[in-house]
C-alpha cells in the first residue's frame, strides 16, 4: 500500500480527533477553518485510506509516533522580521516557536507525520524573506517530557 499524503488540514483534522474523537463535525470546521461537507469528506477520505482505523490515529506513515525535530533559523535582521515569526505560527506542525538570544534567532520545535513532512516545512521556512540560515535537529529520544493533562 503507496504511504498517504497528509497535508496540514488533514494533520489539523487528526489533531483534534486525537483530542476528542467525538467532536462534532460543524465544531471541527470552524477549527480547521473549512466547510463541514470538506471535513467530512476528508474523514471519509482518512477512514477509507486507514489513517483513521476505528477513530485510533494511525499516522499514514505507519510511525506510531510523530517525528519531532529542532530547527534553528538565522535572520538577516536579528531583531526584525515579524513576518518570519507569523509565517511561522500558519504551520499547524510548529508546536513551540521560541525568539532566542545566543547565536540563533528563532529555535522551533516541530512534530510532524514524518521525516518528509519535517524536510518540507524545513524548504517552507528556508525560502522565506529575511531567513539566511537554519539547522535542523531530529529528536532520537526524548530524555524529559512534559507530563500529560490528568482527566478529571
């Protein structure tokens, strides 16, 4: 079976059905920011390619667990270049964007379905205005995480 492609409204999608698999669709639009017959027909979609087996997240990759990587980013401007940082925060895979001191600029923790998705937000940020350089670091074990929500 071909690996299935998930774009950053599938991975949205995926997200908060991890979160809560009995979301309703309408509420889950407006999060995603698409139509309710888009969200359904892109469950649809994820159901029949088995990303979403029995509403178990089983990322397309077949990886149990998200890849995550640290990406360093060096502006041509150290302190200017908002629009670096609000580019940034568009990519859903971007789950912490730190303005640093030190010899980078931006340090970016990204958790993506694969080491592709992490090599296409690394050519994504790379090309964007104001970014001379960047270093990407995947994660091969985490050694302190922080600690799970406890449900009530």
């Amino acid at each position: 079976m071909p690996e299935v492609q998930l774009d950053s409204i599938d991975m949205k999608i995926l997200d908060e059905l991890s979160r809560n698999a009995r979301l309703p669709t309408a509420t889950l639009a407006r999060r995603v920011n698409l139509s309710r017959n888009g969200v359904r027909q892109r469950i649809e979609r994820l159901e029949r390619d088995q990303v979403i087996a029995g509403y178990t997240i089983v990322p397309g990759s077949g990886r149990r667990h998200p890849v995550n990587a640290l990406m360093m980013i060096y502006r041509k401007d150290r302190m200017r270049g908002a629009e670096v940082v609000a580019a940034i925060q568009k990519i859903p895979e971007i789950v912490f964007c730190y303005v640093v001191s030190g010899e980078a600029d931006i340090i970016l923790q990204v958790k993506a379905a694969s080491q592709e998705r992490v090599a296409a937000i690394w050519s994504e940020v790379s090309i964007m205005p104001g970014v001379v350089d960047t270093k990407t670091f995947f994660v091969l074990a985490p050694v302190v995480e922080p600690a799970e929500p406890k449900a009530i």
